[in-house]
C-alpha cells in the first residue's frame, strides 16, 4: 500500500452548531448523538468543544474501489502492534489514517516494516 503524509496539523473536534467546510482538509460526521469534525488545527473555531489536536493524516493513495477489502486493516494492525491509536476517515475514493504527532516516527517506522511505502512531502 502507497500512503502520502500530509503537511498538514488537524484537530478532532465536537461542536454544538454545524461547523462550514474551511482549509484543505475538512470531514464532519453527524449522527443523532452528536457531530464530530476533523479540520486544520488553526481553523477551529471559537464554539467547538472536546478539542482534540495533535493529529497528523496518511493519506491512501487512491482512488480505492469499494470492491477492495482490508485496506484498513493492512494498516491498522502494524500500528495496533506498536501500540500507536489511530482515527480512521473515509472518502468515497480514499482513506485517511490519523496519528498523534508525537508518535509519527513510531507510526511510520511501523507502517513501513510491515510493507507500506509512505511517501513524505
């Protein structure tokens, strides 16, 4: 598997108001319990709540057809086995693997052993 890191800091957040799309990377999920947002860490706004920064994304080269099994999985489990938590987006053509910026070298080192190609820009 090919993944790209992204330049980008994120932040996973939680807010009470529906957040608009702002900055290269924006993702919100909304159910009837609650509406979760990941998006740059300078943008977020002043109203969110359970802030969470600190992430960096992986980006799956794709586009992924939805008949392929496992690429989550491919990736998940090297970084299960280094103890490394992960926050997983999806896209209709593509995945994003998030990690805390303080285990990037972990995560790399990790995905790399396991036969991933991670390119960095």
């Amino acid at each position: 598997m090919r993944l790209s890191l992204l330049p980008l800091r994120l932040a996973i957040f939680q807010s009470p108001s529906p957040i608009a799309p702002s900055g290269a990377f924006f993702s919100s999920t909304l159910t009837t319990n609650e509406s979760s947002y990941v998006m740059e860490a300078h943008l977020v706004p002043p109203t969110a709540t359970a802030v969470n920064t600190g992430w960096r994304a992986l980006m799956v080269q794709g586009p992924l057809d939805f008949s392929l099994t496992g690429i989550l999985s491919s990736i998940a489990a090297p970084l299960a086995s280094a103890r490394i938590s992960i926050f997983a987006v999806s896209t209709f053509a593509t995945d994003y693997v998030l990690v805390k910026e303080d285990t990037l070298g972990a995560a790399l080192h990790a995905l790399r052993a396991a036969g991933h190609e991670v390119l960095e820009s």
